[in-house]
C-alpha cells in the first residue's frame, strides 16, 4: 500500500493564480520534508486552462488532481479534494502564495507522529512588497532576509497552515463542504479537531516558518463582491453557531477512497426473516448514506442469509455464529463494526429517514453518542404512540434502571468494545450497558427526535421475556449501590436537573410518520428528482417502469442531466434505490384502507408535469449561474431543438412521454442586453427573472439602438 | 407544448398556461403603415378561465358606443421604432387577452400581420401561489411562426 510510505501529504488549493507562485510554494515544501517521507498535492478547483499546471506539477513530482466546477471558489471543496487522493499519515493544508523554511515540514510531520493527540497550526509571516513571487524566483528562496523582513500577521486565526494525523481527518469528515470561497474553513476545521478532542498547538520555533509571498490583496476584491460577500457571512455564521464536529453529513463529496463508514448499523438477529428486510431496507433509506450496516446472525434456522444477501449491498455484512445470546451477538458486531460510531438497531424495527443525520447535529465537545425517543406501532394496524426518553444520566436511570430506547443509539464504537454488553445476562444487555456507561463518564445527548418506530407484535422480547427483562433491570440498578447513602442520594438527584424530558419534534405529530411504516401497512407516493446514472440499467430501467410518470431532462439533446418523477406506490425498496442513486425525493404516504384519495394527488397532466420540472431546471439555472456580473436570466420556450447556447447558457430538453420540449437558460447583465437578444434572435417567448422590467426603458434602449446600429436590433 | 402568442392577420392573442392569471399586458407596435388619415384603435378582449369576459374592469381601456366595444387608444409609432407602450391593468385576472388593430373611421382590419412587429410586456401569476409568485415574459411578434 501507497499509504504506508507516504509520511506526511501536503495539499495546496488552487485556480487560476499563477503558476510561478505556486512553483516556489511546491518547492519549498518539497524541500522541508528533511528524512520524512512527503507527498505534495495541488488540488486544482476549476481552473479554466489546466494543462500547463499538471505538466509543470508533475514535472516537479508533485501530485496533480483537477476537480470540474461551476466556476465557484471553495477553499474547502479544494482541499479536501486534494486529501481525497493523499496517502499520508499527517495531513497539512497550505495555500499557493506561502513559501516554507527548510525544516518546516520535517519538524511539522515529526511533532504529530510523535503525538497524534496534536493538531497544529502556524501562523504565516508576511513578506513586504518588494518580495513577489517574480523577485523570488529571480533571486531564490533569502531565508535570512525573509526572517528579517518578514512581519508575523496580526490576525487571532488559523493563519496558513493546520497540520493533522490522518486519522482525525476521517473522523470528523474533513473540512466543512458547505463553505464557499474561502474564510473561516480553517478555523472551523481545527475547532472541530478540538471538540473531537486534538489539543491545538501554534507552532511557535524557528525551524518552522511560512512566508506569504506578497500579491495584490484579494480580499477587499472578494468583499466588494455580493456573492463573496454572502458567502463570507455564511461561512461565519457556520464558524459561529454550529457546534457539530462531525461535517459532510449526509453526503461527503471529495471522501477519500480509505475512509471508513461513519457509521457502522449494528444489528443481531435470530429467526426474524420476515421483518429483517424492512428493518435493513428503513437503514438504506437513510438521509446519510456514509455507514455499513453489520448483520450478526445469532444461529437463525430460518432465511435469514438470503433475506440479507437479497440486497445485493456491498455495504452489508454478514456475520453467522452459533447461537450465543444477545450480548454476544451485539459484542460480536462491535468487534467486526468498521465505522467510528455504531448505531444499534433492532431486526424487528425501523429507523425513521433522518435518523443518521439527526444524531451528528447533537454531537459536540464532550458528547460521545446522541439518542432519541421512539414510537411504536402495531405491527397489523398501523397504530402509534409516542415514548419519550429521558435524558440521560446517572440521575435519570436510577429511577427503574431503564435507559433510553436501545435501537436509538448511536455512541462511539470504541466505547461499546470496551465496555462490552454482559453476556451473563439473557435480556436487558442494554440498560446494564447504559448504567455502566453512565459510571463511566460517557455522554449521551438527547436529540429531541423521533429516531425509530418500534414494531409491537408477539414475538418481542420485552413481550415474550417480560419478566427476565424485569429482574435484568433490577439487578443492574443494584450497580449503583452507593445511593443507599444520603450523600449518595442527593448527589445524584443533583445531577439529574431539573428537567427528565425534552421537546420532541413531529411527537404531536406522528402522522407524518406513516410513510416509514412498513410496506405492508401504507401506501406511499415517492416524487423524486436527479441523476440515476450510478444505478445499473436494469435496475433503473425498473424503477422507472414503476413510475406514473418520468420527464428526462437532457442537456443538448444528448446526455440525460436529471430524472423527475413519481412513484405510486412505492416500497420502501423503491425509496433505498432512490437514497443510494442520491437523489432528491420526497415520500408521502397513508394507510392501506383510509378513505384518502392518494392517487388522485399525483398530477397525471403531461404538460403540467414537464411545465413544473423547466421552471425547477430554471431555479438551479438562477442559484447556480447568478453572480455579481450577471443579474438578469432568460428562460426562452418554443424554441427549435437544435438551438444551442454557449458561454450564457444551457441548452435544455424536457420529455415526458411522447410531450418534448427544448429551453433555453440565459444569464445577462441586465434585462436590456437580455431584451437585445430576444429581438436579435428571433425568440419568441422569454420569462424574465432578476432585474426589473421597464418596458418604457427597454423599448427606448432598443430604439436607441436601432438609430446607432440599423435594423438588426 | 401550446403556443402562448398567436397572431393572425390584425388580431393577437394572449393564452395563458391554464395555472396562470395576467396581471399586466404592456403593448408596443413598430411602425403602423397604410393606414393615410385614418386613425386607430384597438380592440381589447379579455377572457377568465371560465371563459367569460372580464374586458369591463380593465383600466386603460374604454367603451366606444360607435364601435361597441372596449378599445385602447392607439399610442402611435415613429418610423422603424418601437411605440410608447400601451399598458392594461386586469382587476379580474384573465387567462386569455386579445388585441385587434382597427382603422377609425371605417373599422376596416389595420395592415396584414400588424404584430408581426409587435412586443408585449406580459406579468401574470402563478395561480398556485396564491398571486405571491409573480412571471414576467416578453413575447416578440417578430419571433412568432405563424401556424
């Protein structure tokens, strides 16, 4: 493996910035990495000419790696694109226009493999104005002038450099995807490597310097943009008011090839085939798609393994072991689990959608796992009641020994091998579990959210093994022995607050529940929208004969952009495929034997259809197009199909059955370059969106021009 | 997918996807030729979707007893231009406007393919939301294929 020789990675975002700048930058760092084994990556975001850079990058050995984009800047997207590819222990990030000293990266790499508990960063120097790259390269790398000349930046920030043992940037996900342009990923990557528990370290000895070449500042450029602008203050306020570590939740775009599930499912199971599909099938249809989903098979006499290999997934493993017992089978799963969190999850059970997703918004510094409360229904009506948890601590457990809803877990898998579910017991392995947890220190947050539905039907343990379940409880209760003192008694009711429950979201409102109940108790309506290229073609081929209706949106008349379309009864098979082609969809669904009328909700108009699916293309057209230069946008119709655009536009085709339609989408720098160019083209219908529309001013400006410029116009 | 402009000799017509309402039509013609000493008018008809007329409650539009009908005064063009435009307010939100040029006196039909030359400024609605998701298109005569 690449991995085991690679040392240190050093990745440098770029575009569009010049390369002899980022010739020295690479240099210098190539040339720092002492007896370490270093990998330098540029990881290019978009740049419009990319040619020149790879062969320079690769004539330095340096690593290249390009990522397509729609022209907007993410220092974030950038580097983490570049760590997707990058094989070294340590992982430091770095931009184009910071030369380092010769020690730095040698002494960098050595501190965090020495101590993987650090996360470092540097604080840059800047070089006065005479020092541009130009004179740089002229004269070379002047140590000893730049420690002279140099003044340390005087900014509270991360400054130009973080360093982290690569484990930690798998862990929390890397940085934050969300963030445009560039300004505060840094700082909000290295707090999070605090909250998951680095120590931060400014590096802070002469053997590690970074010099900033000087360039006209970019800045005050990026400030005096809206869109710079809004994305700055987006970026703060992520930087400001999330308190999360973990990020890239539900979908981590640039994830590098060795990174591990987030999560792994653990679920152990004997003889439950028929409710193991739907319990597995409600996991893939999660909003966060980044787990494994680990099947202890605990001697099951029944289908159980083709139940399970049905699916086809190869993020499903499946594990069989003579039968042993609950405790073991759940142990044997934390020792085969792969991901850094296991969510525990019952074979008779469903996990609500948002599950996954919802657990990391509630873990930060501190925090080693979140829950919820559940909900069950009856496994032949349909019937549902709300079971709120408490919160958890040793105050609130004490109570009846009871812990929150097993199957609504999710803590860090470490903590689970460590402190191992007690194979003496026969029932109630979980609230032991959770009262020796609590003993021991681990933080569980509350979520406030509905996290699984739980099936009531005859063959439960806590119906069929009430009274072990019982005695189980009452037993570990007696953990906490100390209570028999007063000390003892107040100190926990201390502990407990002043509140055992939280708000729970949809709780007084669990008819929004009903399209995650199984298949065999609800209709459901699926209406989706995106790519489902990554399905295999008879998979989507299926799927799209099960729809009422499907517009395929094309982009030239050739390559298909998107599917839209609706599914009239869809199985919760249907909604995984969905999930795992990652497509947008919502689920509407009602009880099989209600008096509404689902179907007659799915608009079965062709026109209306392809109309709705255009004027949405047209919004991700506005969001994705629109900038500071261009402010006006064309949607022009009835056009012929072989018009074409370029430079300000799509062209788009839209099907739905025999019905076809080609659009144009157009930017514009105002609605009267706009207005020039229906009459220049000849285009008879055009639906205007952003700058407003003056039909006096518009019709003058084109007179104007007609006088200046003849009758073209 | 239907047409929303179609013209035919003199007469325009406004047809409005069966989820919108028009709010505004804003009408601009380039130069109006053959017509000598005449003058001009034009005839506006506005429908709902019931299909019932709703011509009545437009502002900027008159009942002539002469013509008996509503009519707009034609605003004038200069040679190879664009007119001032003539805007029409709906109160009842239409689905369907049309607009007929007619020499006065004589109410004989204005030229061939008048609109040929013609560009509406048309703000409607989307019924769905309710009058809160406002559109706004403009329609090129000069674009139009005559079917």
């Amino acid at each position: 493996m690449i991995k085991e020789t690679i040392d240190v990675s050093v990745v440098i975002g770029f575009s569009n910035w010049g390369l002899a700048r980022l010739e020295l930058a690479v240099r210098s760092i190539q040339a720092s990495f002492g007896g370490l084994r270093g990998e330098v990556i540029v990881s290019d975001y978009g740049s419009h000419s990319f040619e020149d850079t790879r062969e320079l990058m690769e004539s330095l050995g340096a690593r290249y790696v390009y990522t397509a984009t729609d022209g907007t800047w993410s220092r974030s997207r950038a580097l983490n694109a570049g760590f997707a590819v990058s094989s070294g222990s340590v992982l430091v990030s770095t931009d184009a226009d910071m030369v380092f000293s010769p020690e730095s990266m040698e002494t960098i790499g050595s501190w965090i493999l020495d101590d993987p508990s650090l996360c470092l960063l540097l604080q840059c120097r800047d070089l006065p104005e005479q020092w541009t790259d130009a004179e740089i390269d002229r004269v070379g790398y002047q140590w000893d002038t730049f420690e002279r000349v140099s003044r340390l930046r005087p900014r509270w920030g991360m400054g130009g450099m973080m360093a982290v043992p690569r484990e930690v940037f798998m862990r929390i996900r890397g940085l934050d995807e969300r963030m445009h342009t560039y300004g505060g990923e840094d700082i909000d990557f290295a707090t999070r490597a605090k909250r998951a528990g680095q120590r931060l370290l400014w590096v802070d000895d002469e053997r590690v310097r970074m010099y900033h070449m000087w360039h006209a500042p970019t800045r005050e450029t990026h400030s005096k943009s809206v869109a710079a602008t809004n994305a700055i203050e987006f970026n703060k306020k992520i930087v400001y008011t999330d308190k999360t570590f973990v990020r890239n939740t539900p979908i981590w775009a640039h994830r590098p090839a060795d990174a591990g599930p987030l999560v792994t499912v653990a679920i152990s199971t004997f003889n439950r085939a028929n409710f193991l599909a739907e319990s597995i099938s409600s996991v893939l249809c999660q909003t966060l798609q980044d787990f494994e989903i680990v099947v202890v098979d605990d001697g099951s006499t029944d289908n159980t393994r083709q139940i399970v290999e049905s699916f086809d997934d190869r993020r499903i493993r499946y594990f069989f072991q003579e039968n042993a017992g609950i405790a073991a089978a759940r142990n044997r799963a934390a020792d085969e689990a792969r991901g850094y969190y296991t969510a525990v999850h019952d074979d008779d059970d469903l996990m609500t959608p948002w599950r996954l997703e919802k657990h990391f918004e509630h873990i930060a510094a501190g925090t080693h796992g979140s829950f919820g409360s559940f909900v069950n229904f009856d496994d032949s009506t349909g019937e549902m009641k709300l079971f709120a948890s408490k919160i958890l601590n040793d105050g609130t457990i004490i109570d009846s020994g009871g812990a929150p809803g097993h199957g609504t877990w999710l803590v860090e898998t470490d903590i689970i091998r460590r402190l191992r579910y007690d194979e003496s017991l026969s029932s109630g392995v979980d609230n032991n579990l959770a009262l020796r947890m609590v003993r021991s220190g681990v933080a569980m947050k509350h979520s406030g959210e509905i996290m699984m539905l739980r099936r009531v039907h005859d063959g439960q343990i806590t119906v069929s093994d009430e009274s072990v379940q019982k005695t189980s409880a009452r037993q570990t209760r007696q953990l906490f022995s100390y209570i028999t003192t007063k000390w003892g008694v107040d100190k926990l009711g201390a502990e407990r607050g002043p509140k055992d429950y939280v708000p729970i979201r949809l709780g007084k409102n669990l008819d929004t529940l009903v399209p995650f109940l199984p298949d065999s108790l609800v209709q459901r309506i699926a209406v989706f929208r995106g790519s489902l290229e990554c399905l295999p073609h008879e998979v989507r081929r299926r799927l799209l004969e099960r729809c009422a209706h499907f517009v395929v949106e094309r982009q030239d008349e050739d390559s298909v952009v998107r599917y839209s379309g609706a599914i009239v009864g869809a199985s919760m098979r249907d909604l995984a495929l969905l999930r795992r082609a990652g497509v947008e969809f919502e689920v509407s669904g009602e009880l099989i034997g209600s008096d509404e009328g689902m179907e007659e909700s799915v608009p079965n108009d062709r026109a209306a259809i392809t109309e709705a699916a255009v004027r949405q293309a047209f919004r991700d057209f506005v969001e994705q197009a629109g900038d500071e230069d261009y402010s006006s946008f064309g949607l022009v119709r009835r056009i012929a199909p072989d018009r074409k655009v370029s430079g300000i536009g799509w062209t788009r085709s839209f099907t739905c059955g025999d019905l076809k339609e080609t659009v144009l989408f157009l930017r514009f720098t105002n609605s009267v370059e706009a207005f020039k160019a229906q009459i220049e083209n000849d285009w008879t219908e055009m639906e205007l969106l952003g700058d407003a529309i003056e039909p006096a001013s518009l019709l003058n400006e084109l007179n104007i021009s007609r006088r200046l410029f003849g009758a073209s116009l | 997918m239907s047409q929303i402009l179609i013209i035919e000799e003199n007469r325009v017509k406004i047809s409005m996807p069966d989820a919108e309402r028009i709010r505004q039509v804003s009408l601009s013609l380039k130069s109006v030729t053959g017509v000598e000493e005449k003058s001009v008018a034009i005839v506006v008809k506005a429908w709902n979707a019931e299909g019932n007329s709703v011509t009545d409650s437009c502002k900027g539009v008159y009942y002539s007893t002469i013509l008996g009908e509503m009519f707009a005064y034609y605003p004038g063009t200069p040679d190879d231009a664009y007119s001032e435009p003539l805007t029409l307010e709906f109160v009842e939100a239409p689905t369907e406007v049309s607009f007929e040029l007619l020499t006065w006196p004589g109410r004989e039909p204005v030229g061939k393919a008048m609109f040929g030359g013609s560009a509406l400024f048309v703000e409607s609605y989307d019924v769905a939301s309710k009058g809160l998701s406002t559109r706004n298109r403009i329609l090129n005569g000069g674009g139009h294929k005559f079917r």
